[in-house]
C-alpha cells in the first residue's frame, strides 16, 4: 500500500494561486470563491481559509506573485543591452505573449477586483509604482540616448504606462482598430530618433 503524498506549505499554496489564476482567466473575478479555487486545486476548501484567511487574502497572494513576474520580467527587458526601440519591441513582445497566455486578462481581473478593495488597490499600486521606477530608469537612458530632454521622462513613462494598460483592455474586449497601426507608427518614431545624427 502506497503511503500518501505529503505535500509542503509552498507547494499547496501553489496550487491554490494557479488554481486561481485559471479561474480569473476563464471566468473572471465575481466567479472566485474558496469552493471554487479548491475545487480547481483539488484540495479540501478549509485550506484556502487556513492559508489566505479569505478570498481577499488569496487575491492579494495572487497579485503580489503576478507582480513580482512583472516586474522580474520588466527589469530583463529594460536592462537588456543595444538601443531603446530594441528594448521597447520586447516589451512589446511580452504583452502579446500575455494577452496569448491568459496573464493579461488575470490582470485586468485583478484590477477590476481592487476597485472595491482598498487592500488590493494598496497592492496593486505598489507594484505599479515600482514597474514605473524600471520605466524611469529606461526611458531616462532613452532620453540620452536620442538626445532628448529629460524633463520628458515623466510624461513619457505615464504614457507607456496608460498606452499598455489601455492597450491591453480594449484587446480584452475584442477591440483592435488602430493597434497595430498605433505599434508601427511608435516604432517608427524611436526609429527615425535613433537614426537623427546628435547635434
């Protein structure tokens, strides 16, 4: 007779955050609850409150994983070495593999959640302002780099930020008029700036 499956604390809650991040990816938010993430994960519904207190508490966990993935991924690509619209095109690249793996619409779920919870809107803000700190750091060398004014790093960052959370949601919902359009026209402006020879 074999002897059960001992699993450590990591690996359950584990289970539990993939568990609900599938579930925020194929029906949303409003669908969260412990029986359902459980029944997702396999595991016994006592054990989301033993480990999360409470739906809230696993949306927090979730947000704070899917925030650190962000922001690992964030620093890789705009630390990268080569010119700017190199960096930008990967940057580019992982919304598209977001949008085509269910992260970006996790998300949007997420965010949609926090509008009614101040603790995960606490969250939620603080890993936006540390992925716009990576923003500043990138687009400060950006600056330099095309001889432009640092005084446009801020509006820029804001920019980039609004442009891919916009971006983002209206793809969400079926809505790409203009995306691509948008993409070529941005990639050619850090183009034609990269080939402008310096003063």
């Amino acid at each position: 007779m074999s002897k059960p499956v001992v699993q450590t604390r990591a690996q359950i809650t584990g289970r539990f955050l993939d568990a609900a991040e599938r579930l925020l990816a194929g029906s949303g938010h409003e669908s969260l609850s412990t029986r359902s993430v459980a029944a997702e994960a396999g595991l016994n519904h006592s054990l989301v409150h033993y480990y999360f207190g409470s739906v809230e508490g696993l949306l927090l966990a979730v947000a704070e994983r899917a925030g650190e993935r962000m922001l690992e991924r964030d620093e890789i690509v705009f630390a990268a070495a080569g010119p700017f619209v190199e960096r930008w095109r990967a940057a580019m690249a992982a919304m598209e593999r977001d949008l085509e793996d269910g992260r970006a619409r996790v998300q949007a779920e997420l965010e949609a959640a926090a509008r009614n919870r101040p603790r995960l809107r606490d969250a939620l803000t603080a890993v936006d302002g540390r992925r716009r700190r990576v923003l500043t750091v990138a687009f400060s060398e950006a600056a330099s780099e095309y001889q432009l004014g640092q005084w446009l790093v801020e509006p820029m960052v804001a920019l980039a930020s609004t442009f891919g959370r916009g971006m983002r949601d209206e793809r969400l919902l079926g809505l790409e008029v203009g995306h691509q359009a948008l993409l070529r026209w941005f990639d050619g402006m850090l183009v034609s700036l990269q080939e402008t020879p310096a003063p």
